[in-house]
C-alpha cells in the first residue's frame, strides 16, 4: 500500500493504493468517481523516491462489500493508465517484474529484466532507455 495523489479540476485528493499493474491502479476512495472520469495520479512506488505521473480514467467505481467477517473489499475507484510517459512506463514496469520475483520467486533462471535490482532511478533509465 501506498499513498496517491488523484487531481481533477484543480482539486486534490489523497488516496490508499490496494492494487497496482502495468495498466492501471485500485485506489480506496470513500466517495469514489464516476466511471468514465478523467484524473491525473501522481505516486511514488514503495522504496522508491521518484514520483510517478500518469494520465488515467475511471474504469471501475465501486461502493465496497463485506466479503466474510475478515474481509472487506473497500469502496473505491480501479484507474486505467491511458497517458504515461515512456520513462515512467519501464519504471513501472521494472518494479512490478522486481516484486513479482520477489513475491513468487522463480524456477527459472533470471532473465537480464528479472535481475533487476531495483536501484535504477528514472534519471538512470533515462540515460539507458
């Protein structure tokens, strides 16, 4: 979990990342948009201090359900990317790979993409892309 800036007409909301994938984002939102709205979110990934901005419309707007006594599927908004730079993109990407090894862990030997270490930068994959 971490935290998103979602900005629409001049207005800033701060929101919970619950999901994250290469072409969108599931944010808690007590009052979420309606689906169809456009926003610019703004993030920086968990151990990271580069700040990400995309471009993203609601996909999903959901008022939350009680699953079982535990579980709660909170209200909120599912984004999907529609504008994200090329930089950003291989960032985002580079570090859903890293957590995905980490996470699962692998059989295979790792490619040169799975071997991230997760020290780039966005300015060194600037430099490198």
């Amino acid at each position: 979990r971490f935290l998103v800036q979602s900005s629409l007409e001049g207005k800033t909301k701060v929101l919970c990342a619950r999901n994250l994938s290469r072409d969108g984002i599931f944010v808690e939102n007590h009052i979420p948009d309606p689906v169809g709205t456009a926003v610019e979110l703004s993030f920086t990934l968990p151990g990271k201090s580069s700040k990400l901005l995309v471009k993203a419309r609601v996909a999903r707007a959901t008022a939350g359900s009680q699953v079982t006594k535990q579980e709660v599927f909170p209200a909120g908004n599912g984004f999907e990317f529609i504008d994200v730079s090329d930089v950003d993109a291989r960032f985002l990407k580079e570090y859903l790979e890293h957590e995905e090894l980490r996470i699962f862990g692998s059989d295979e030997e790792p490619s040169p993409t799975q071997a991230y270490t997760g020290h780039n930068s966005k300015a060194e994959l600037t430099q490198q892309g």
